[in-house]
C-alpha cells in the first residue's frame, strides 16, 4: 500500500562534504570546531558513537525508504544536518560545501523522485553568494525551500543583510525552514545535553522574536516560516511577547502593528513529545499550520510520527489529513498521492 504522510523535518548529511571540509581542516580541529562547540565536550564524545550508529540512516537513501516504508511515510523532506551550515567557515569554502551540498539533495530527489523532496542549504554569512545559490537552488535544482540556522554567528536573522534573500524566498512563493543550532547559553547549558533539551528550542524562540521584532515580517507578509521542534517556546510565550509590545517602548521600535499579528506567518512541526502540548499547539496555530515532522533519524526525533499523529485525541479528521499530508503539499507545492 501507498502511505501518504510526509516528514517535513528529516536530515541528510553526504561523505563528501566532509572530504571537502578535510582539504582545509584536520580532523581533529573539524571535531572541536563543528561539534564541540555545538554540545560541549561531553555529548559531542557520545554522539561521535551515537551517530555511527545512525550514518546509513543520515546518508543512504535506500535505507531512508525501508525506513520510511516501515513508518508508513511516503515522502521525506530533506535537509541537511544543521552540523552541515557551516556558517563559521571562510567565505569561499561556505559557498563551495553549499553549493555541493545542494547538489547532492537535488540528485538524491531526482533519482527518488516519489520518495524525497529536498530544502536548501544557503552559505548566509555570505549574504550575496547565498542569494545567487538560493536562485540555482530553487530554480535550476528545484528544491523547494530553505532551510536556514537560527542565526548566522553574530547576526541574528532579523539582521537586514539577510532580507533580499527574504524577499526573494516570498518572490518565490518557497518556505523557510529554521533550525536551531549553535544556541545561546552554550556555557550554562553543556551538562546533561540541555543544549539540545533547552538550547534548541531556546535558539527556535529567539529567531521567531528577531523575525516578528525587527520587522522582517511586516516587511515580507507572505512569508512562510517553519519552525522546528513545535516552534520551542515560542507558542507558549507569544502572549508575552504581545503584552510585551503594548507596554514596552523598545518592541515597537521597529514594526507597527502587534506580534501576534505575524504569528499566522510561522508553521510548526510536531516534535513535542507531549500530546497535550501538540493539542495546545495545533490549537494556537491551527490546524494548517503543523505539520508531520520527525527530526530522523536524530534520537531527540519522534520515532512514529504517523502514530503520534494517528492517536492524538481530541482533533478531527480532517485536521489529521492537513497535519499528516495537506500542509506539506500545499507549502512546499508538492504533488499529491
Ligand atoms: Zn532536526
């Protein structure tokens, strides 16, 4: 049988990214540089065997699809791992690792075309170069989208160098996927991987404020933003963020019109982990704006997305219908089966 859920958030990563990366860095610096400073020492130690374990599922397509067949998911959305946006690299070398890495993802979707679509991935600390490699990606490699970290070193996505590519992903009708990754706090969050449990959403809920705060999306209205891992706090604190904007000079500095008038720019995966959590969600943002996301084949993912989604109380049908298939093909322009 067919199955005709979609996985919006699922990572790929390629070997030869890596042999790239190893024309300018040694492997023990590439270690430090990408990954310690991501986790702190000691995750990064554990997830150097933990991601062993998991590199067919990050890199082979054939067992993405037993995978994907076994969980009931007709299509996967590829993006890279964020370990991959290589935002801290030198210029030229960040347009060379993306533009590859774009290149592989389109292959990997015309070669499985019923099976995968891909996202983007965009050398942003290069704002020029990225929107020429969002042009190719988008119209000579047909990908559907972008996925982008939840700031690119010390600019925040609200920066304004950043808004041609803005205007150009809104031009072109394409979703912006944010993903958390070098989050802040990073010296008060490397025990017990609060860097991923807390940082994670944290780093989420900052982009969303730098989004809706610095007037990007006043700016670009039709703008779709993905938002990954249940968009972290940032559903539960938009009413402070409101609040924050009727009584707080600074909040309104630059956008005219309140927060929560931006909130319906944002979509949302339903990686919560908690079933009253993804009802409030599904509840605050609606039933069109969440969609089917797994985090594959990371272990903070959700193993079964079909059957959290299946088994959540308390939601209709055709809400199920939109959450597991619809939105997916309707924001990415996908095909339906
Ligand atoms: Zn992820």
């Amino acid at each position: 049988m067919k199955h005709t859920a979609i996985d919006i958030h699922t990572h790929v990563e390629f070997a030869g990214t890596f042999e790239i990366l190893k024309k300018r860095y040694k492997e023990d610096e590439i270690f430090g540089k990408f990954f310690v400073s991501a986790t702190g020492r000691h995750s990064a130690e554990l997830n150097r065997g933990i991601v062993a374990g998991i590199r067919d599922a990050l890199r082979d397509p054939q067992k993405k699809i037993r995978d994907m067949d076994e969980k009931k998911i007709g299509i996967y959305v590829l993006s890279s791992t964020p370990f991959a946006f290589f935002y801290e690299v030198e210029d030229d070398l960040a347009v060379e690792l993306a533009r590859f890495q774009n290149d592989q993802l389109s292959e990997m979707v015309k070669k499985y075309p019923d099976r995968f679509a891909a996202m983007a991935t965009l050398p942003l600390q290069v704002p020029n170069e990225a929107l020429k490699e969002l042009e190719r990606a988008i119209k000579m490699l047909g990908l559907r989208g972008v996925e982008i970290g939840s700031h690119v070193g010390r600019r925040e996505l609200g920066d304004e160098a950043f808004w041609p590519i803005y205007s150009m992903l809104e031009e072109l009708g394409m979703p912006i996927f944010i993903h958390p990754h070098h989050v802040a706090g990073m010296e008060r969050l490397q025990d017990f991987y609060l860097s991923n449990l807390i940082g994670n959403p944290l780093d989420t809920t900052i982009a969303a404020a730098q989004l809706i705060f610095s007037g990007v999306l006043e700016r670009y209205p039709s703008l779709k933003i993905i938002l990954a891992h249940g968009g972290g706090q940032f559903p539960y604190i938009v009413g402070r963020m409101e609040h924050g904007y009727e009584v707080r000079p600074e909040c309104k500095e630059k956008i005219r019109r309140s927060p929560m008038t931006f909130f319906k720019n944002f979509y949302f995966d339903i990686i919560t982990h908690n079933p009253d959590a993804l009802r409030y969600l599904i509840g605050i943002a609606g039933s069109d704006h969440v969609l089917l996301g797994s985090d594959y084949p990371y272990d903070m993912g959700d193993p079964d997305p079909v059957q959290t989604v299946s088994q959540l109380q308390g939601i209709k049908e055709k809400d199920r219908r939109k959450i597991m298939q619809e939105n997916a093909i309707a924001l990415f322009g996908l095909k339906a089966s």
